[in-house]
C-alpha cells in the first residue's frame, strides 16, 4: 500500500453556520462554512426561511415568469401538424 495518500484528518474541525451557531466535528477541512444548520434549518425548526446567496429563488422566478409568457404565444404540435399539412394540400 502507498504511504502519504490521505488527507490529514482532524478531529477538532470548526463548523460555522451563517445563523452564527459554532461546532466542533471531524473533517478533513479545518474550517467548514455551512449556510443552514440544525439550529436554523427549517426542518428541525419547522419555520420557513428563504436562504439565498447565490440568487437562486430569483433566477427561478424569471424563469417561470418566462416560461408563462412562452407558452402563451407557442403554438401546440397540432396546429403545427395542420399547417403543414395545409402547406403540403396546396402544393
């Protein structure tokens, strides 16, 4: 077996949380930067809270607003498929 290959583990790594809750756990890592934790995750906390750093729930937002008004103006497969084939009877 090759000697030296593996990360150094620590056993005292600190695990801090953006709500500003801090622990200790063992990593690989030393310092650890978590967005929820189980102090703050609404699952163990069973209130609803909107963590977004990277723009995610806007960016999902445009895109739905953007999918609504494509569908608006898209026209379905069959009236595609009638007017080919009135293109097709006209030949």
């Amino acid at each position: 077996m090759k000697k030296a290959i593996h990360p150094k583990y620590n056993t005292s790594a600190k695990v801090k949380c953006a709500c500003g809750n801090e622990f200790t756990v063992g990593s690989t890592v030393d310092l650890l930067k978590i967005e929820l934790c189980h102090l703050c995750h609404p699952f163990y906390t069973g209130k609803q809270k909107l963590v977004d750093s990277a723009r995610r729930v806007e960016k999902f937002k445009e895109k739905v607003a953007k999918q609504a008004t494509t569908a608006e103006t898209r026209k379905g497969k069959k009236v595609k498929r009638e007017n080919e084939a009135k293109k097709k009877a006209d030949k």
